[in-house]
C-alpha cells in the first residue's frame, strides 16, 4: 500500500490551515497471527513552523496492549535557513503482518534527495547510485520474498526477501511516474502509469499493456489499487487536495473493464473487508459511506463530527476505526466509541487567544446611503469569572470611542473541541451558552453558530482560508459567514484573534477592521484611541445607534443611541436641537413603531421597546437624523 507521496516542493506550498498544525492522518492497521488490531497513523503537520520544515512521524498504537509509540520518524528541519534537511517517507509494509517485521523507502534530503530502504534489520544497499527516493513498496501475497519497489521511474526486483535487489534497464520503459500495486491476485501483474495511463505488465516491467485511460489516472492524483476478496474486482482511489474519485473493475483489472464510480470534492478515504466480497467503505469529509454490493450502491453508515482523516476495517469482524484530526474511534453498527484521544495544539486555540489583558482596536467604517463614518471600536479581555451554570469565563468589553457606550459578554473556549461560547441566559439553552465559534472548523463546513448574537436558526459557513499579512506578519486566517437576511462576516487570525468584522445590507454596510492590537503583551500595530477634545468632553462627537440588548429578547430590549453638537446655537453648550427619529420595521418593511420623533439636543440616549403582542422573528431598527441614517437588526424570540 503507498501512502500519500507528496514532493518537498509540493509539500512547502498549496498548505491549508488544517495542515499547518499538528494533528493525526493517514490510518491504517493490520491484524497480527492472534488476530490483535495494529493502526499506525501519521501525527504532524506541513509548512514552516520556527526550523521546522515538515513533520508527519508515524505511529503504532497497539489496540491489545493500549500502547501507543513513535514507529517511523518523518520530518525536516532547516537549523540554519540554508534548505531543509530530513528523512521522508513514503512507504512502508509488514512480513507477514507482523509489526516488528516492517519495510520502509522514501529519501534523505539534504543538499539533493537520496533514496532510503531500509528493513527491521537493517538498511538496504540499492543497486544503482541515483538521486530521488523510494516511492513504492510492494510485496507479493504469495510469496513475501518476493519484492517490487519504485526507486524514482526504475522498477527493482527482490526474490530475497529484500535483502538484495535488481534492475532491469528494460523496466524503465514501464513507468514514467512510479509503480503502483503488485497484484494480491497475481504477482506476476505490475501496475504503473504511463503517460497517465494505467498500464499493466506481466514480465517485471519489460513491455505493458494500456487497461484504462480516465483522467484520474494523471500525475496530480496520488493512487492506490484495493484487491477485493471475491478475486475479480479491483478498486482504485485517486486522491488530489481538489478532487476524488474511486474507479471499480469488475473483471480482476482487465483492460477497459474499468468504470468511474464515483468523484469527491477533496480527499477521500477507503478501505475493504478482507474476508468478506463486496463490503466497502469510504469517506468524504465527515461522512461514511458503505457497500456490500462490490459498489453499485452505498448508504451512509455514519457521521463523525470532524472531517475524516483515515479508515481501517477490521475484516472478518464488525469493527470499523476512522480517523479525526484529533480522535480516532472505533465504529460498529450499533456504537461509535473514541479509543484515542489526541490535545488540540495551542496553534489552533490561539485562533482566538482569550487571556486577561488581551486588547484589539480597530477602525470602524460606515457607509449608509450615501453617508460615510468613521469610529474606533475597541474589545479587551478585563478579567474572568464563574457564571451560574458553573462554568469558567472570560469578560470581554467592547468599546465605541465616539459614542461613549460599553457592552460587555463572557466567553470561553473548550480546549478539547475548539469550540468557543459565549454566555447568554435563555430557557432554550439549558447550559446558558451558545456556540459563536468552531476554531477545528475546514472551509465549506457548515456550523450552527452565530458571533453577531445568539441565532439557533441561520448557520455560519467558513468560506475562505487566506494569509493574515501585516505588521511584517504571516499567519493563517480563516473567514466565516453567517447566513440571514444581511451578510454578516468576521475573520481571525492565529496568534491574533478577530481581525474583522462586517456587516452588509442593501442601505449600507459597515467594515470594523483591526488596526492594533495587545496580545500576550506584545503590541502589533496601533492600538492608541484617539477621542475628538472638545469643552464639553462628555458630549459626543458623532451619531452611534449600538445594538439592542438583550438580543435575542422577550418581550422587550433596549436600545442606545447618541446625538453629537449641533452647529446650531444652544444655551447648554450642547448646540441647538436635531429631529431625531428611531423606528422599527418587521422582516417586509412595514413600520410597527415609532419609539422616537422629536427634536433633541446633543447626548447619549437609551430607549425602551416593548415588543407585546408582536410575533416572533426578526425586526430592524433605524435612526435617522438629518443626513445620518443607521439601521441594526434584533429578533423578537418567544
């Protein structure tokens, strides 16, 4: 079986946020002589992280004993910044199935790659001298000593057991990528690519015939041929970061008895029942899929809560093991138990770094048919505290400079899901919680949760990983929407936190983008806020409608709301009086009250509205005064 095999090249670009942390890929398991399940899975990550280029270690958890131990290293570093130097592994297999038989090949890479092989007793001298490593290690179902592997596009021959190999100059014209599978059939039948083209060879190499020619067959898909137990049907996995898609042949590979049965958007998964013909089974993002008819029909046979990551089937049993980033769970028809457990890395977490002492600020922009403002808007963490549900919480104050008013949430992480609440007391919510964020979460996940306020109806989508780029930083950022009658975004940014928030709507929109902030204590970027002097400084300088409290709410909230200094004259030093109007309208426009329409003078003011005898659902509210027009949303929520 090949493992993923990716270039360093390939490795060191193209990474997404879910690769650039630690976390666990790539299962797989064997069964011993007892019949004791061995999963061996990849703990690591891709990209630059301080002098590491790459780590994807693996390890062997032996379900019998509950051990769980470091089997292969598989990692770069660059000590110096001069290049990346380590060991890279692309293959390894078992004798017999046995664990402490094992075979691996990949390549040392230092100054220019060099190929490793290397069994449980000892490393392996190769009979040619070449740049490039090991891609491939097959060994045969009938006869383990005999041995293929891929050395770059030279096919080598053991019939020692791999203590010694050879090579045919004739077998370079087999190949123009790398070996993918010896038959479990037949060893006597080679399977390559050529010209992206599956081929098949009967005489180690030397000529071939063309069995399939699907697009899926082209060198941006890694592949990995599955051997069913009814010896006729043979499953390939063409696997891309884009795309997936499992090929069936129902005629033990035969030339164009090959049928696409299926495509995926990203990775998937697969794996088979050994001992029992047709059961298959494979993943695609967070769901399972089963078939016990060779393919030709599949049902969903679970959902996990994270996106799936690997699958083993222990074959003559009911036992299937999938792989999460952080879990892996043992699943039967009747149960889904996590048997390991693995601790969200801090790189995660740090997505939204709570921590008393913590401060962001950020400009505040406004358009509004056709009027544009501008504030600074500011949250710090001020300290922490036990709420009534028993829960630990963190107390964020968020702060508009011109308008002078605070409001104030409590919020906490889940360290074991990297879920992130924030407290909201409501008969509908039995832990006085709701979710506001999902920090574990991959791009086009769909999350019940809400940052702008508690939502049980509309979900979030994070849409967008990109690169958070300022103050001379790179960091991974990731962006969300939430769905609803308005566009409502926010993004955050590891090491930083929320980095912007966005609200748009037909009449307008309004952009609050982080221009400083105080992390762990140090300080990025400007973090001053600058207030307009004036000689009466508690007057404030510009309009502010704030967002109601509490929202959601039953029957009645609050809503604040300030008027600046007139140029008009006035004896109070507070300038004339302004017509100010504060309305609320339903979902379709209709008006439904008025809770203001009078002329003010400057000040900060805070109404009340009653919302009895109104049904549920969502309403606006809008203050006009003069050219200045704000409108915010709240719901009504029996």
């Amino acid at each position: 079986m090949r493992i993923l095999i990716l270039s360093v090249l390939l490795l060191l670009t193209n990474i997404s946020f879910s690769q650039s942390y630690l976390h666990l890929f790539e299962l797989r398991g064997i069964e011993d002589s007892l019949g004791n399940t061995h999963l061996f899975y990849r703990y690591g990550y891709y990209g630059y992280q301080g002098i590491s280029c790459w780590q994807k270690n693996i390890y062997h958890f032996d379900i019998t004993n509950n051990t769980d131990t470091l089997f292969i290293l598989d990692y770069g570093v660059d000590p110096i910044g001069n290049g990346c130097e380590g060991q890279f592994i692309n293959d390894y297999e078992f004798f017999d199935n046995n664990p402490a038989k094992y075979f691996y090949g990949g390549y040392d890479y230092y100054i220019d790659p060099a190929p490793i092989l290397q069994r449980y007793d000892g490393a392996i001298t190769l009979p040619v001298s070449t740049f490039g490593g090991i891609t491939e290690i097959e060994i045969s179902e009938q006869n383990d000593s005999l041995i293929y592997v891929s050395l770059n596009n030279l096919l080598l021959k053991s019939t020692d057991g791999g203590y010694n190999f050879t090579f045919n100059e004739d077998s370079l014209a087999f190949i123009d990528n790398a070996l993918i599978s010896l038959s479990h059939n037949n060893d006597k039948q080679i399977y390559g690519i050529d010209q992206n083209k599956l081929v098949r060879s009967e005489d180690e190499g030397q000529s071939y015939i063309i069995v399939d020619d699907d697009s899926h067959w082209g060198s941006n898909f890694d592949k990995e041929l599955y051997y069913d137990a009814d010896a006729q049907h043979i499953y390939s996995v063409s696997t891309s970061s884009n795309e997936s898609a499992l090929l069936i042949s129902n005629s033990n590979g035969d030339p164009f008895t090959w049928n696409l049965r299926l495509t995926a958007q990203g990775m998937i998964w697969f794996t088979l029942n050994e001992q029992n013909p047709g059961e298959i089974y494979y993943s695609a993002r967070k769901k399972i899929f089963k078939s016990t008819d060779f393919g030709s029909t599949f049902i969903l046979y679970r959902e996990l809560d994270r996106k799936i990551t690997g699958l083993y089937k222990k074959s003559g049993s009911n036992i299937l093991y999938a792989s999460t980033p952080f879990k892996i769970f043992e699943i039967t028809p009747d149960s889904t138990q996590i048997i390991k457990f693995l601790p969200i890395p801090d790189e995660v977490l740090n997505l939204y770094p709570l921590k008393v002492g913590n401060r962001w600020v950020y400009d505040e922009y406004t358009f509004s048919e056709g009027n544009n403002f501008h504030d600074i808007f500011s949250r710090e963490v001020t300290g922490d505290s036990l709420l009534p549900n028993g829960i630990q919480y963190y107390l964020v104050e968020e702060h508009a400079d011109s308008a002078g008013f605070t409001n104030y949430s409590f919020e906490r992480i889940d360290s074991s899901t990297g879920l992130v609440y924030r407290y909201y007391e409501d008969p509908a919510l039995p832990e006085s919680e709701y979710l506001i964020d999902d920090l574990l979460a991959e791009v086009g996940d769909t999350i019940w949760s809400s940052r702008e306020f508690y939502d049980p109806d509309l979900p979030t989508v994070l849409i967008q990983q990109r690169e958070f780029k300022k103050w001379g930083l790179k960091k991974p950022r990731i962006i969300y929407q939430h769905q609803g009658l308005g566009l409502y975004t926010h993004s955050l940014t590891r090491d930083i936190g929320l980095d912007s928030i966005g609200y748009h709507f037909d009449f307008g929109n309004t952009d609050i983008i982080l221009k400083g902030c105080i992390v762990d204590g140090v300080v990025y970027g400007d973090t001053t806020v600058v207030s307009v002097e004036d000689e009466t400084p508690n007057i404030p300088t510009k309009f502010y409608l704030s967002q109601n409290y509490p929202n959601p709410f039953n029957p009645s909230t609050k809503i604040k709301f300030t008027i600046p200094k007139s140029p008009l004259p006035g004896g109070d030093g507070r300038g004339g009086l302004q017509l100010v109007k504060l309305v609320v309208y339903d979902i379709l426009g209709n008006e439904v009250a008025t809770l203001v329409n009078e002329e003010k003078p400057a000040g900060e003011y805070e109404v009340e509205f009653d919302a009895t005898g109104l049904p549920s659902g969502i309403y606006f509210y809008r203050l006009i005064a003069g050219s200045y027009s704000s409108t915010k949303k709240m719901i009504l929520l029996r």
